[in-house]
C-alpha cells in the first residue's frame, strides 16, 4: 500500500479535477476535519485511505477496458474520479477505455449521478440487497444531508440490527421513505462480464449485497472489492464472505488507528466507514 501525492481538494473541487456538484457541505467538512486531525497524529484520513486504494486498483488493471461496478455512488464520486483519473493522467494506467455501472437507492440523489458521471455511464435507481424486489429505503433530510440512505427495516446501522428498524420506524413516522428497486451483484454481472473493481458504500447493507453476490466470488468475476463498513462488528461479519477466494490488503475498521505498513498508517473515527480492500487470489480465468 502506498500514498499516492496528488492535488489537495480547494474550494470544492476534489483531488480528481472536478467540482462534486450535489454533495452536501456536511460531508465536505468532514472530510476536512477529519483530514487534519488524522495528518496531526502522523496517520492518513479515511477519505485519503479510500483515494490510495482506488489509485492501487486503476495502476493495476491489466485489461483493455476497466469495468466498474459503483454501488452506493451517491453524487457520483468514484464514477467521476474514475474519468478524471485518465484524462487528466493523475497516475498511469494500462486500459484504453473504461465503462462504469453506477447504483444509488436514493431518488433524491440518483439524478444528480447521472448528471455528474461521464456520457455512457449507466445510473441506476435501487438498492443492493441480497435478492431482486422492492425494498423501502429512508430518505428524506437526514439522509440527504449525510448521503446516507439505507434500507429501512434491514441490514445494519452502526454495526446494529435493532438500530437499523428503529431508525427505519422513525422514517415512516416522519413519512421520508421510499420504494425503490432492489438487485442483487449477481443478477448484474451477465451485463458486466469480467469486473475489474466493486466499490460499495450501501449504508450496513454489506452482507446483504455480498450474500447476493455468491456466484460472482465463487467465480472470481470481480478482481477488487473496495468496500466501506458500517460498524465494527459489521466489519468482521464481511470478512468470511470473501475469504479464500480473495486477498485481505487492507483492513482498516473505524474507531482506531490501523497500521497498513509500516510507513502507512490510517486514522478513521469512531462511527465513520471502516475500509476494506480485497484483491482475488489466482489469475483470470
């Protein structure tokens, strides 16, 4: 693992070049904050962590098109970077072209996506879960100023079960729900074919999106999985899903500061998104 010294973000736009039109400004200083309490004890941000280990996957590909796989995409973030990264050469890549599948579940922010990601780029309206339907979400102004809508009555909050339904009961009192399509990785990937990178932030639906993506890890159609956590111990429930089929790189939950290497060292702060990035064991087939 190593840091990629690449632009500071500045007046709203991100390390990529562009501006993150749609994301709320309480996601914009926390970043800040957080950066700078994290360069204060000699360790990266989680922000930072999560860049470095995108940067690792692009350097890598070894394909002649990079397919992506961006659930959770909110604004539009890593579909964004993705283009910028190659247009503007923030680090060298391999790939001539590059495709991306993006997925949000909140029909407040899925429109913005499709207008910040690249032409050709698919956004789509809906959930990750573990089987195809309909499923009810929480949106509303909690969410639309965290972007952090999630199922309303599964998955987990905070590492919580029980959190997640009373935080769903609150949404249908207050009536911020929503019934959105739900789909599983698996039922996408005959559209996808081979997918150089999965990166997932689906607000404490990782389980649910990794048990619906069995055949896909059984098969090792996905080369990378970068995944953001939501809990502690949802962070540990992820990992035997994946293990055996794929390499854990970097192990990083919230609440702590992780050594990586031994000159890399990230801080994320209790109640923020652990990381982990998985890479597969074994070539193509």
């Amino acid at each position: 693992m190593r840091h990629y010294a690449i632009r500071k973000e500045s007046r709203g736009v991100a390390w990529y070049g562009r501006e993150r039109v749609g994301c709320p400004e309480s996601i914009r200083r926390q970043m800040r904050r957080e950066g700078a309490i994290a360069n204060a004890n000699g360790a990266y941000s989680e922000r930072t962590c999560e860049v470095d280990c995108f940067l690792t996957v692009l350097s890598s590909a070894q394909g002649p098109i990079f397919t992506m796989l961006d659930l959770g995409t909110g604004w539009g973030e890593w579909s964004m970077a993705l283009v910028e990264v190659v247009k503007r050469r923030i680090v060298p890549v391999r790939f001539a072209g590059y495709r991306s599948t993006a997925v949000e579940c909140d029909p407040y922010f899925c429109p913005i996506a499709a207008r910040n990601t690249f032409p050709g780029a698919t956004v789509r309206l809906g959930a990750i879960s573990d089987r195809a339907g309909m499923v009810r979400i929480n949106t509303g102004r909690i969410s639309r100023r965290c972007c952090g809508s999630g199922l309303s009555f599964k998955g987990y909050f905070s590492g919580s079960r029980l959190l997640a339904k009373l935080l769903g009961i609150g949404h249908r009192l207050i009536k911020e729900t929503a019934l959105v399509p739900a789909f599983t990785i698996d039922s996408m990937m005959p559209q996808m074919g081979q997918v150089d990178l999965v990166v997932m932030d689906i607000q404490g639906a990782e389980l649910l999106a990794l048990k619906g993506a069995a055949q896909a890890i059984e098969s090792g159609r996905v080369d990378w999985w970068l995944i953001g956590t939501h809990g502690r111990k949802l962070h540990e429930k992820v990992k035997p899903l994946l293990q055996g089929r794929y390499e854990l790189v970097v192990d990083a939950p919230s609440g702590q500061i992780t050594d990586i290497t031994g000159d890399y060292r990230v801080e994320i702060a209790t109640g923020q998104d652990g990381i982990q990035l998985w890479r597969r064991i074994g070539e193509r087939e």
